[in-house]
C-alpha cells in the first residue's frame, strides 16, 4: 500500500508498506507527519523521496540483489538521480532489523527510526562513511539534525 505526501511544491515524499502489518507497526512508531518531518529536515533538495518498509524476507532478497549479502539489513539507499538542485531516491527500512537494533542498542524505536531515515537521506545525497573523514561528517550532519528534531546522539555510548 503507498500512502503519497506532498510535503511541498518542490519535495515529495511516498511512504511504502509491504503489508498492511508492517503499515500498523510502523504507524504505532511514527506517525507519517513525523516522518515527512524527519526527510524534509535532511534535505532541502526538490524531487522525490521513497520511504519503503519491508519484512526480513524482502530485506534479505534486496541486500543480495544489490550488494551481496545474504542478510536483511536496516536499511538500504537507492539514489536515481542527484543534482545541484534534485533528489530522486528510494530508501528500504527492514522493519524486523530496526526493532532488534533498536532493542539491542537500549533506543527507542522511534528514534532509531528518525535516525535511519536521515541516513538514508544523506547516503542518497551522496554523503558515505566509507573512511573515517567521511563518516565523521555524516555522523555530525546526522547529530545535528536529530538535535534540532528533539532527539538525542545515536552515536553516545549507552
């Protein structure tokens, strides 16, 4: 089911639910205002931002599609296309694997959530932490940005 959100003239964001289950559960995490909310604070690009959530299943086919792995992971970016001034993106949430590394890491799903999606968001505007400089800049964008959204260092030890 794909619920669309115009969240302005020049962004747009459709959110994606591989089942009316996964839409339940991550409606009872975030509400769809948040989650606009949490894209629109990590990009002012124009364009068209896809947030799909998936179950392990599609999370384990898609992370071996596309780079290998025969694992779900939490979280996967498809960027199409990038300029200056344009955003074309799909961002992949295994619902399964957010709840367990948020469990694991003694967060809030919510805000392991808010988290991920400025993640994938900034991966999708071609920021990476292949190298330590690199991850040290997203790791700031995104402390940043979860700061002026209320939420608190991902990164602080627990």
């Amino acid at each position: 089911m794909a619920i669309k959100q115009a969240t302005s003239s020049k962004l747009e964001i459709d959110i994606q639910f591989a089942s009316d289950a996964i839409e339940d559960k991550v409606l009872a995490i975030a509400s769809l205002a948040a989650m606009k909310k949490w894209v629109k604070a990590s990009t002012l690009l124009n364009g068209l931002v896809t947030l799909r959530f998936v179950n392990a299943a599609e999370g384990k086919k898609l992370n071996f599609a596309f780079r290998n792995k025969d694992y779900a992971t939490n979280v996967l970016t498809f960027p199409y296309e990038l300029t200056k001034t344009t955003l074309a993106t799909d961002i992949i949430f295994c619902l399964p694997v957010v709840q367990k590394e948020a469990r694991e890491q003694a967060k809030t799903t919510k805000a392991h959530l808010a988290h991920l999606i400025i993640h994938g968001c900034l991966h999708a505007q071609g920021l990476d932490h292949e190298s330590n400089a690199e991850a040290r800049k997203m790791e700031g964008k995104e402390i940043a940005i979860l700061k002026s959204l209320g939420f608190t260092n991902p990164y602080a030890p627990i």
